[in-house]
C-alpha cells in the first residue's frame, strides 16, 4: 500500500460531521474503527424539550443509507444527566472508566439495529 492509497483509507475516519437545528442544538459526530459511529458532542440548548431525541433521529436518517454496527460515546462520570439521556435512547452504560478522562467517564454504545427503531 502506498501513502495515496492509506490516506485514501483512512480519511473518512478524520472527518467530523455535523447536525445544527438553529437555536435549539447540535450534534457532532464521525465514523470510527469496526463500522461504528462515535458521538462527540450532543447539546440541546434548552434541556428537556425533545432536541436531543431529535437530533440522534437525525444522525440515524443520515446513517439510514450505510448504517453502521454500533454507536458509542463517552462521557464524563459525574454527568448523570447525559448518562440518563443515553439510557432513555437505549444505550447500555459501562462501569467507570477512571483511566479516560481525569475525573472518570463512562462509555455509552448501542447496536445500530437497536437504536435506529428511535
């Protein structure tokens, strides 16, 4: 494999992709090794008004033409709130991760198969 062509391969990994529905939120998320999605940040601008659900219904639209197996996040361990916003989605929540972050973390991940029904 030359330099072009591992470029070419890995490319798709260094893009960020982003989903803004004005003054209400946004989404930030990219392609990731083993055919999955990562989530770098998800804000509704006001909470508990159904932004956050329909910005992941419009990650999973995007995805809908070349899903992915998973999606996964992390997030910090002392934000209960987002943890439970994941849980709601139907995202499994792991132990502690006190490795990741220097206050702790958590990784939040889903079968696409199991979230895409949203």
């Amino acid at each position: 494999m030359n330099l072009t062509e591992l470029e070419n391969k890995m490319k798709k990994f260094g893009e960020m992709y982003y989903i803004i529905i004005p003054d209400k939120g946004h989404l930030v998320w990219r392609y990731g090794t083993g055919d999955n999605v990562e989530i770098f940040d998800i804000e509704a601008y006001k909470k508990r008004q159904g932004v956050g659900k329909e910005l992941f219904r419009m990650l999973i639209g995007e995805l809908g033409e070349n899903p992915p197996h998973a999606i996964f996040a992390f997030v910090g361990d002392d934000n209960t709130d987002v943890q439970k916003f994941y849980k709601v989605l139907g995202f499994d929540i792991s132990h502690e991760l006190d490795h990741l972050y220097r206050y702790g973390a958590r990784l939040v991940s889903a079968s696409y198969k199991k979230v895409k029904k949203l």
